[in-house]
C-alpha cells in the first residue's frame, strides 16, 4: 500500500535525493556501486538496479580532482551547480559526511530522501583517506569521523525507513585494527600517543594535500615579517605550528595597506593564532575521547549493526517507487 506523503510526493513532483553520508575514506561509492546500482564516472549519472530513475551524482571533491581548484573555489562552485540541479528538480546523490544534521536536512529540504550510511572502523578510514588525492589533515578526519557516527540514532529517528547503514570493513588492515582498538583501550591519553606514533613513523603518507608551503608574495614583506617577529611574544619552540599561519596573516595586513603592519599588530595575530591552536588541540581531545567512548559502548556496537543486503535492497526499492 502506498502512503499517503508518497502520493503528495509524486502529486507534487518532487524529486529524489539520495545522501551518501560517512567519515572520510569510508567507501561510500564503492559500497553504492556494490549493492544500490551503477555510477558512471563520466557522465556523473547514478543508475539504481532494476530502475529508469536517473540521478546526478554531486560532490565538491569531484572538481577539486578534476579541475584541480583550491576546495575553497570548488565549493562555491559546487553550490552553483547543486542550487541550479535543485531549481531543475533534478534526482540527485549526494556524496557528503553528513557530519552535521541541521545543514544536511536543510540543503535537502526539497527532496523525497534517503540515506545510505556508510560506516567503518576509524583506523581503516585514516589510512583510506591517506590513499586519497584530497586528503584531510588527521585531526579533520578524526572529527569527521567522530562527529557522523554521533549523529546515527538522530538520522535513524528523521528517516525511518529511508534509512540504511552499510558496514564496510576493508580487508588488509587486520593489524591496524587491533593496534587501534589496543590504545582505545588504555584511554583518550593512550589513543593520542599511539596516533602521534603513527603519524611520526609515517609522516609523508600521513601528509595531508592542503598542507602547502608558504612563501611571501615579495622580499620587501619576507624582510618587514623578519624584522617584526622577534619583537613579538612569538616563541620558535612553542609556536612552530602556527608560524604558517602567522605569516599568512603578516602578508594580509602588509598587502591591505601597501605598508609595513608592524610588530604590535603582528603580536596580536600571535596571540590569536596561540589561540586557535589551543582551541583546535581542545576540540582534537575531545574527538578523541568520543572514539574511545564509542569503540567501547556495546550500545555503539549495536547501533551500527548493518542492515542486511535483502534489507537495503527492499528498503531502497520502495523509495525508488
């Protein structure tokens, strides 16, 4: 029996949206292709199995890759071309995180939705994500992680039946695994070293693509930047993490006025970069604490018990109808 917001669905002609939602390197096209349907990397169109529905399949990462723009310029074309899909009334797919629910439910407020979430072990989704083109920092990939698989019992209770989770546990990283869930077991504190390990022992794999050098735009601000800095409270020790960053905003200033800003005003980006830093290092901790919390709750384990293929397959089915 059809429902009754299915018939005002199709009365209406709106049209279907499709939310692949995971942490980084998860498999989120690899696990559709598997059990959902064909993508047609060319063309960008998702073919479901046993359907004439077409979908335009949208993700920034697919510009960045192909057109080779900075993230920042991918984004705002990509919200371009997903505004004028949307106007269009075009089905779509839409490879996200969906790490965060009151933007993910906005931007597909105009849709008949489904979610297909794609889970799997964080450690397998950290050397994933090394594997990509566009990869994260390890701390970006750690929130992302922690903060979509925080938000699976919420998107269960918005979708209800158009609703699945798919777990997709690589094989070969059996070792990694069990090294992982061996330091979530001693604690947040144990976790944290056992990555900084792994990070140091793997630096150049672990390096992420928006990690590039900084050179100032001329010699004459390189010179003024050089002079200012040692009359900061800038220490070589303490603050080498934010000496990019620093300099980023010295040559902002330099260039907003065509003249040198000066150690106070140089200070005072020290200060607020100090303060950044300390609130990224606030947030990473509790990032981790979150995976520790979750990897050792039998309720978590039980939340992100997969759907079976018949499951997915007969659930997807009846969306598509």
């Amino acid at each position: 029996m059809i429902s009754l917001m299915k018939l005002i669905l199709e009365a209406d002609g709106i049209p279907k949206g499709i939310i692949l939602a995971g942490g980084a390197g998860v498999g989120k096209t690899y696990a559709v292709k598997k059990l959902l349907g064909n993508l047609d990397e060319k063309t960008g169109i998702f073919t479901p199995k046993g359907s004439n529905l077409k979908f335009k399949y949208m993700n920034p990462d697919d510009i960045v890759e192909k057109e080779g723009t900075s993230l920042g310029a991918a984004m705002g074309k990509f919200k371009e071309i997903f505004q004028n899909t949307q106007n269009e009334k075009e089905n779509i797919i839409w490879d996200t995180t969906a790490a965060n629910i009151k933007n993910t439910m906005a931007e597909m407020s105009g849709y008949d939705k489904f979610m297909v979430m794609v889970y799997t072990h964080p450690i397998i989704s950290l050397f994933q994500n090394a594997k990509r083109e566009r990869t994260l920092p390890m701390d970006a990939a750690i929130k992302t992680w922690d903060s979509v698989y925080s938000n699976i019992e919420e998107y269960k209770k918005l979708f209800g039946n158009n609703f699945v989770l798919i777990k997709n546990i690589i094989p070969g990283y059996e070792k990694q695994v069990q090294e992982f869930d061996k330091a979530v077991a001693g604690g947040k504190d144990s976790l944290k070293q056992y990555l900084e390990n792994l990070i140091s022992d793997n630096a150049e794999q672990f390096k992420s693509s928006f990690s590039k050098e900084f050179k100032f735009e001329n010699k004459e601000i390189e010179q003024a930047f050089n002079n200012a800095l040692p009359e900061t409270s800038f220490d070589e020790k303490k603050d080498s993490g934010i000496l990019k960053d620093v300099k980023k905003e010295f040559q902002k200033d330099y260039l907003k006025k065509n003249e040198d800003p000066g150690s106070e005003l140089l200070e005072k980006r020290v200060q607020a970069k100090r303060k950044s830093k300390e609130k990224r290092e606030q947030n990473y901790n509790e990032d981790l604490e979150g995976i520790v919390n979750k990897l050792t709750s039998p309720q978590f384990k039980e939340i992100t018990e997969p759907n079976s293929e018949e499951d997915i397959k007969s659930k997807f089915n009846s969306f598509l109808k």
